[in-house]
C-alpha cells in the first residue's frame, strides 16, 4: 500500500486547487519498479485457465468489450452493424451474452442510439479532439456536449498529454473536472438522465515511464474520471500488462484511500482470448474480484469479440472455429 | 584430450516456417530418434499458420509458385545424402525431387488446361478458372516416407492452397528432414506445416476444424477411421481425397486429379462489347 493511503480524504479533494499542491502530490507517489511490474504481470500471465473456469471467463470477456469503431471510413451503416453485433455477438447461440459497449465517434452516436435503446449496452463516444487532444477547451467541452446530447452514455476523453508532460498538471485536471461537468450531472442534468460516465485516456505509449503512468492514473482519478483508460489505439505502443497493472494498483489504493472505485480499461492491441485470460487473472490478483465487472473493467477492442466467440464456439461444439463464421468488421 | 562428443539434432514440428516443439512438450521414441508427439492444440497452431499464409501465397503469380517448387528440388538434390542416410532408397529420393519438379511445371498451366471459355447464350465472355480451395490438411502415406509425403504437399501447394500435413508416424525423421529443405528454399513460411505424431490425435482436430477447406486422407489406412474422418469433414462441406488403395503405385505418373481436386472454379462473365 502506498503512503497515499495515510491522507484524509478531505486532504485529496483539496489538491485539485494549487498546482503546486498538486505537483507535491503527484511527485511525492512511491515510484513504479519497472522490472517488479514487468516481472509481476509477465508471471500473472502464466496461469493456465480451463474449461469451466474457461468458459465462464469468455463471457465475462465478453460482457466486458467495448465493441470499438474509430475509423475516418466509419459509416452509419458500419456502425449500426456493429451496434447489431453487439447486441447479439453470435446469433446462432442466444446464451451468448451482449457486450458491454459500443464505442464510435460522436458523429455517429445518433446511429448507434437508434439500435442499441433500452437493450442495457452502453453507448461510449470518444471526444475532446480524440485522439490527439490537441484543441481548445471550449471545442473539446462542446465535443462532449454534443456526444452526450446525441444519446452517449459514456464518454471517453482524452487527456492533454503536452500539458502533462511539460508538467502543468493543473491545467490536466481542470480540463478534467470541466469535461466532467459537460457529461452532465446526476440531478438531472441531461434532462433527468443519469450523468455520461467519464473514461480518462491516459494515452499510456506517449507517457514514457510507469511513474508517469501512475502520476496521471491518480491525476484522472482526482479529477472525477469514472473509468482510466490506457490508450486511444492510434499509437503504436497500446495497452500492455505491465501498464495496465501500475493502473490496477492505482484504482487499487485510491479507493482504500477515498472510498470511490474507479474503473479501468486497457484498450489496443489485445486480440486473442488468451491476452484477454491474462488481463482478468491480473485484475483478480491485483484489485480483486469487486472489478471482475463490466461496471468496472472494459477491454476497447474490435477484433479480439471475434476471438472470443470462436474460443466459445470451440468450448460448446468441441470442433475449432473458423472466422469465416463470423462476421467481419 | 577428450573424444567429441557428436551432436545429436532433436527433431521438432515444421510450424509456420518455424521448428517448434510439441506444446505439449511430449516426444516419442521412433527410427532411434526422439520426435516431437504433436497434440490437438499443435494442430490448430498450424491451421492458424497455414490460414495466415493463404493471402500470400495465393496472390503470389503462379510463375514465381512454380519457380519456388523448383527450388525446393534444388535444394532435396543438394540434400540427397542426408535421406539416404535416413534409410531412404536412393530411388525414392530421385523420385521425389523429380515430383516437386513436375508438379512445378503445373503452375502456370493448371489454368489452361482445367480453365475454360463456356459457351453461353448471350453476348458475354464467360470464363471459368481455377482457384486454390484454401488450407487442406493431409495424411501423408506410411510408405513411401519421402516420395508419399512429397506427391501430397506438392499438389496441394502449387495450386496456392497450404497444407497441414501429418507425417508418418512410423517414418517421421524424412519429414522433418523435408521441413528442413522446405524452410531454406523461399517458400513463405506457413504454406507448408508437418506434424509428426500419432494420426487419432491430430487429424481428427483438423478434419473437424471449421477453418479447414479441404481434407486429404490419402494416408489413413484404418478405413473405420477415413469414414469417421469423412463425416466429420462433412459438417463445413470440406472436399475430400479418399484414402490410396492398397498397394498404389507412388512411381507412377500421379495424373492431375490430387491437384484438381483441391480447387475451387471461379466463373466470370463478362459483356463482349460491339
């Protein structure tokens, strides 16, 4: 446990204020052993996971996707496909349960909106210049606006990595706790609607080092993000293990030491049913079963659904899937 | 000084252009010689392999397919010594460079002579031609080891489909030898995967396996086990070569039906213009 745990909660409320008090913060969390975590999530990916255990970890994957289209030839008829997908991943098998979003750019969320009404799959957007960041603030929070009022759920922001890593960490979290606001608020603030729950990109493959992982993992979490989230999937560095289990122990200790859990969400590069295995093993060694939720842990993923239905198809008909059985997207 | 001690070579799959081991890290004893004991999960590696090969292979022009078959003769005559050594008759060996060399002649032929112009009543160019069905697994004959092997990969391949193919169990050390041969003579890796190991184990997953296209069983001989292989070929409609009768003559010439059998026809129609 790290030496956060001894602050009162009051005390990290009140961070947000100085930029100084929040570089103290901030630089004064324990540093990441980079060959401990690697070390660390390399052996949690050694478990061997079978059969039953296996089968009930395909549908938890699978609850747990964010079915993911961030493409510039993104169409609405490609992303209302998708949205279908996600209500129904194989429709040969009704026992195969829905996934846990879909997530499009907010041009398209009216299109998505229309299929997935009231059938319990959330609706995610990325905005706030996604994925760059780099844009004024008045035309990321109208990004986030305009994503919320088309019918997202859930929004995922990017962080402004320049800001971060010149070291003006204020002008993160303000951004931060703005975006939040424009998400709405739960007393009615997108007309009776819950408010849009936040997932912070942290953009983890442009952040450098662990420390700097955990520095803007516990910055996103202050600020009011919901969800962090490891990377937009537009660089090449996307989630790893390691990453993800420097961010597991940050949602890990934050809530031991304010009482609120924070989701988390490694997105990019993870394509298989086996990479998939590998990261809920972490969350369960690491965080503990209260994340092995679609409430709480995501995977941003598009090809790895297709995955995890051929792995299930194999688990129930005994014979190895083909994608040619699958849709393609 | 002390006497050397010669280095024996451990004998491992041929998957995906790469010399694994079992996975399941099984080995068994066979011609004096550790080989690797193939498991189910071994094979569906190589289906992954041979799928990942397809695109390319098949989009490669059938001039270079049959330059890089040429090649694989190439490099067996320059090997020659070491399958002899292996116990195989110096004949067999000649035999089997001889085969990859004829059935290289075929890939830049296979089109004329199977392809067609059809006739059709209406101002169109209908044409039919030939295309690689995908990935086939085979069984490869128990006898003869090398030239067996060899005239069921070579059909396959040279068309542009990849092969899973499941070596002998009694006479695995030519196979693996082969691999060797295949991975130094430009054939992308994945085209052609060998397993080695017991033939109940393995080929049941491939015949089953819904990624296979096609299903060649020449060397079962256990006929309960062909049908049973057969059935299971069914269930995506994979196309099937039956077993080889007993006592089939490898040295003949093969005729083109080992090859024509794993292809697909695409017709096109196309308006003839004024």
């Amino acid at each position: 446990m790290t030496a956060t745990t001894t602050s009162a909660r009051s005390d990290l409320t009140e961070l947000g204020r100085s930029e100084t008090a929040l570089r103290t913060f901030l630089h004064g969390l324990p540093g990441v052993d980079q060959v401990g975590a690697e070390q660390r999530a390399a052996q949690l990916g050694t478990r061997s996971i079978k059969t039953t255990a296996k089968a009930e970890a395909i549908d938890l994957a699978i609850r747990m996707v964010d079915l993911t289209t961030l493409e510039g030839a993104d169409t609405p008829g490609k992303v209302r496909a998708l949205a279908a997908k996600a209500l129904r991943p194989d429709p040969a098998d009704p026992s195969c349960p829905h996934v846990g979003a879909v997530c499009v750019y907010p041009a398209m969320v009216p299109h998505v909106a229309e299929v997935l009404r009231g059938s319990g799959v959330h609706l995610a957007s990325v905005a706030t210049a996604f994925p760059s960041g780099q844009a004024p603030l008045e035309i990321k929070l109208a990004d986030v606006r305009a994503a919320v009022e088309a019918g997202a759920d859930e929004i995922d922001m990017v962080i402004n990595r320049g800001a971060f890593l010149a070291g003006r960490y204020s002008e993160v979290y303000d951004e931060i706790k703005a975006v939040k606001e424009a998400c709405g608020s739960a007393d009615g603030g997108r007309q009776g609607r819950p408010a849009a729950h936040l997932k912070v990109i942290l953009e983890t493959g442009e952040l450098a080092t662990y420390d700097n992982v955990r520095r803007a993992s516990w910055l996103a979490m202050l600020a009011g993000g919901d969800f962090i989230k490891t990377s937009t999937g537009k660089v090449p560095v996307a989630a790893t293990p390691p990453v993800t289990l420097v961010m597991l122990e940050a949602v890990r200790d934050f809530r031991a030491a304010t009482g609120r859990q924070v989701g988390v969400k490694p997105a990019g590069g993870i394509k298989t049913t086996k990479d998939a295995i590998k990261y809920l093993v972490m969350v369960n060694e690491t965080v503990g079963a209260d994340w092995l939720s679609p409430d709480w842990f995501r995977f941003g993923a598009s090809s790895l659904l297709n995955d995890l239905l051929m792995q299930r198809t194999k688990l129930t008909t005994g014979v190895y899937a083909g994608p040619d059985y699958f849709t393609l997207d | 000084m002390s006497e050397r001690v010669a280095v024996r070579k451990t004998y491992k799959l041929f998957i995906g252009g790469k010399f694994p081991r079992s996975e399941s890290g099984r080995s068994y004893l066979v011609q004096s010689a550790n080989v690797s004991l193939a498991s189910r999960k071994d094979a569906r590696d190589a289906v992954v392999a041979a799928r990942a090969a397809v695109k390319g292979w098949a989009g490669a022009t059938a001039y270079n397919r049959g330059q890089i078959l040429y090649r694989v003769a190439e490099m067996l005559e320059g090997r020659r010594a070491q399958f002899v050594a292996l116990g195989v008759p110096a004949d067999e060996v000649d035999a089997a460079i001889d085969r990859w060399v004829w059935y290289a002649g075929w890939s830049d032929k296979v089109a004329q002579v199977y392809g067609s112009a059809n006739p059709v009543a209406g101002p169109y160019f209908n044409l039919s031609a030939p295309e690689p069905t995908g990935v086939v697994a085979a069984v490869a004959p128990e006898e003869p080891a090398l030239l067996g092997l060899v005239s069921v990969i070579a059909p396959a391949i040279v068309t542009g489909n990849t092969v899973v193919v499941a070596a002998s169990p009694a006479a695995p050390l030519a196979a693996v030898t082969l691999a060797e041969v295949l991975a130094t003579s430009d054939l992308p890796g994945g085209v052609v995967n060998i397993l080695t190991g017991r033939l109940t184990e393995t080929v049941p997953t491939l015949a089953a396996h819904m990624d296979v296209n096609a299903l060649d069983l020449t060397g079962v001989a256990d006929a309960e086990l062909a049908a049973d292989l057969e059935i299971k070929a069914a269930e995506n409609l994979k196309r099937v070569l039956r077993p080889a009768p007993a006592g089939h003559d490898w040295y003949a010439d093969p005729g083109i039906t080992r090859l024509t059998t794993l292809l697909e026809t695409k017709t096109v129609w196309h308006p003839k213009g004024v």
